[in-house]
C-alpha cells in the first residue's frame, strides 16, 4: 500500500545538521564578528522599537480612515484598491495621504495629510528623537 503524501511536505522546508570540528570552526571565532552580531541584534531591536512607536502614534493621531489608509499603504494596497474598500474616490485617498491645495486669492496654501501630520508628530517625540540618535550611533 503506497503512503499518503501530505500537502506540508510542499511547503515545508528541510534542515540538515551538518557537524564540524572545533579546528574548522576556529576561524569564527574573533571578538570583532561577535561584536557585530550583537551591534546588528541591537540594531533590529532599536528598528523593530521604532516600527511599534510608528503605529502606536499612528493610531493616536490619525482619524479612523486615516489610519485604514495608512494600514493599506502598509499592506501594498494601491489607491484605487482602497477607494473602492472605502467607498470613496481615488483623489480622496491621495488627498488623506498628502493633503489639499488650495489657490485662493493666488496664493498656494497646502493643508492636512497624514503624511505631514506623522512627520511633525515624529519631528516633535522624545522617543522617535532617542531612537533615532540610537540607531545613527550603532550605524557610525
């Protein structure tokens, strides 16, 4: 009787153990590639810490389609996409992201837009500011 193939085993991946002697191994073993692999585990803390704060100011600041918007950005969605989940026109979905033009009496004034209203909010944090200093400093 033939065994039943299970469909994990077409997305599953296989690993080997593959054993080495210490002699091999010895070449690895320098205090600079360790301390490299600690910088970049910081590293990738300090961004993950920075990708939580984002959200967690998104959520706070933007209005609720706003941030649906924005989490459609996250996700790749294209404008066209997300106004049709809204209910809304294409140009609305850009105006959320960037913000309106407005000519009266001739004089360009832009207003709104998530997109500016995240960059001072982030411009204005301690902790986006700390973060920030934290990661220039482990890339210098």
């Amino acid at each position: 009787m033939k065994e039943k193939s299970h469909l994990s085993n077409l997305y599953q991946h296989l690993f080997y153990e593959v054993s080495f002697k210490d002699d091999q191994l010895s070449m690895f073993e320098n205090e600079q590639a360790l301390h490299l692999s600690e910088i970049n585990e910081e590293l990738f803390a300090l961004k993950e810490e920075l990708r939580l704060q984002f959200w967690i100011l998104a959520e706070r600041v933007c209005t609720k389609s706003q941030f649906l918007i924005l989490r459609g950005i996250a996700e790749g969605k294209t404008q066209k996409e997300m106004s049709e989940e809204l209910g809304c026109n294409q140009s609305s979905i850009h105006k959320s992201i960037k913000g309106n033009v407005d000519y009266t009496n001739n004089i360009k004034h832009c207003y709104g837009g998530t997109h500016k209203k995240l960059k001072r909010h982030i411009a204005l944090s301690p902790i986006f500011i700390n973060l920030f200093q934290k990661i220039a400093d482990l890339d210098n």
